[in-house]
C-alpha cells in the first residue's frame, strides 16, 4: 500500500494511467460521432449536390492551354468572367486559345509563353504575373505528354521529358505560385493527373509511373497542409479522366467501346469547373471508375487480370 502514496509534488502512476484510458475512450467516442456525422454529409451531399461557389473574379493560371483540355478550360473560365492566364510552350497554340477566349467577350484572358520544366522560367514568370495582372488564386497544372509504346521501346529521353512534364513541372509551379496564396490565405489548385494513375495500362508504364507520382503529391500536399495554418484555407483538386480524344492517344480498344469511350475534351473540362465550384478533392471521369477500381481491387489479383482481359481495353501504340 506504501506503494500507492502520492508523494508531494509527485503523481500516482496508477490514477494517471486510468485517466489516460478515460481520456482515450471519451476521444475515440468524439472521434467515431464526428466520422458519422461526415458520412451522412457526404451522403445527403452526394444524393442533392453541393452548392456552387462562384469563381468570377479569379485568376487562374492554366498550363498546357494550347489544345485540348486546357483549351476547353480557358473559354469556360472566361465564360465564368474568371481572368484566365493560359501557359502554353506553343505560341502559335496559345495565341489561337486567347482569340477564341477573347471573342466570347466575358472574362479577362491573358497569354505567356514558357516551358513549364524550366524551374527558372516559371519562378519569373510568377513574378512578372503578379506585378501585371495580381496574384494567382487557382493554378491548375494540366500539361502533359503521354508517349504510348512498350517500356522496351521507351528511349531515356522520352522517360525523362515525361517526368520533367508530368510531374516535376508540377513541384515548379507549386513552388511558385503556393506562396501567393498563402499570403492571399486563400487558393485552390487543381491537379489532372488520370486513371492510369489508379490503374496501370500497358504501353504507358512511363505515363502511368509519372500519373501515380501526381496522385501521390496531391495527396500528400493536401494532407500537409490540413496539418498547418492554411487547413480548409487553399484547397485541393486531382482529375482522374479515362482516356480523352486530344490526341494523346491515337487509339483505345474496349470490348464495350459504347462504355469505354474516349472522352470530349469539353466534357472534360465542364467537370473539372464543376468539381473546382464545389471543392471536390477527387474526382473520377467517369465517376464510376473509382467505385469499379475499388471492388477489383478487392479481388485476388488473378481474378481482376481475368477481368481486365475480358474488358480487353488497350492503348494503341503509336
């Protein structure tokens, strides 16, 4: 019993530890009530939708604005009366996007030419944005190259030029256009990165390598974040589109090409606007490739190849 005396100044080892557990049961209690009340949000928001915010006003830097998705981007923010900067290495592209965007007559839209893997050019370019137009609210990295052959076939250049494009350009323009948000203390950034960076595909190990990495940032960065003085303050978006008609890819076989058609670009890029208006995290096109992703990957794994060989999809090689 001698044992059991709380000296003077000290602490009785035993009532601490009951207290201890006391404290961890009330928390996970907390904890279990706050999940719950997280579900049935999620689920009343996925049966009636979220409200869209408005974006008018933004500035939004867009790469890879020449073609394709960033095109279809650049003319439904301007519609939105967002100012639109569009980066692009293709002037001759990137001019062609402004006409398009000017003529709407809606939103401001600017054009900058810069190879989004040099890290110094970006860091100038940030630079020279905010003293001409303002700091950047929404940075959505969309440029991308997806060479389509065999890994044997991939040359080191190519592999290198799609990790410098794909993914490092993203740490680039992270590293430049972040700390203006942070001193906004406000921002959202968009990531597109794929569903070959959910699921592997043949001929795109590189592409699908790099579509990972980005899956893995956003991730990463998002929940870095939420751990310091910005949490709900900059917000988080990763795209993940089945295959889209670009020209990124030059063919897809499906047995049920109907199901597994390529995606308009337009599509595309109406759904990222919807997903940025109502800060979705992540967001699957179409949306019921994650739900599919996710039961095949309760499969064995022979038995999701099984799957996967009667699906029969494949990107042609060019």
């Amino acid at each position: 019993m001698a044992d059991q005396v709380i000296k003077p100044g000290g602490t009785n080892p035993l009532l601490k530890r009951i207290f201890d557990i006391i404290q961890d049961v009330f928390d996970f209690i907390v904890l279990i009530v706050q999940m719950t009340l997280e579900i049935f949000k999620a689920g009343v928001e996925k049966i009636v939708g979220r409200e869209p915010k408005d974006i008018s006003g933004e500035i939004v830097l867009i790469t890879g604005s020449g073609h394709g998705i960033g095109r279809e981007l650049t003319m439904q923010y301007v519609s939105q009366h967002s100012t639109v900067i569009c980066v692009d290495i293709n002037e001759k592209n990137n001019e062609e996007t402004m006409k398009k965007a000017k003529a709407l007559n809606r939103g401001v839209v600017h054009s900058y030419i810069c190879d989004v893997t040099d890290r110094e050019a970006i860091l100038n370019l940030a630079d020279k944005i905010k003293r001409d137009i303002g700091p950047v609210s929404v940075l959505i990295n969309n440029a991308g190259i997806m060479p389509t052959k065999p890994l044997e076939k991939q040359t080191p250049e190519e592999i290198r030029r799609t990790f410098d494009i794909n993914v490092f350009a993203h740490f680039w323009t992270l590293e430049a256009f972040l700390p203006q948000m942070k001193q906004q203390n406000r921002g959202h950034i968009i990531a597109i990165s794929s569903m070959c960076g959910v699921v592997g595909m043949p001929n795109l190990v590189p592409y699908c390598a790099s579509k990972f990495a980005v899956r893995g940032m956003m991730e990463a960065l998002h929940n870095e974040m939420h751990l310091g003085p910005y949490k709900n303050l900059i917000k988080f978006t990763a795209i993940y589109p089945y295959a889209v008609d670009t020209g990124l890819c030059e063919s897809l076989n499906s047995r049920f090409p109907s199901v597994l058609a390529m995606l308009d670009p337009k599509y595309v890029a109406e759904k990222i606007i919807e997903a940025h208006r109502c800060e979705l995290t992540n967001v699957a096109l179409p949306s019921y490739m994650f739900h599919l992703n996710n039961w095949t990957r309760l499969l064995p794994h022979t038995a999701a190849l099984l799957l996967f060989d009667y699906m029969n999809c494949a990107i042609g090689c060019k």
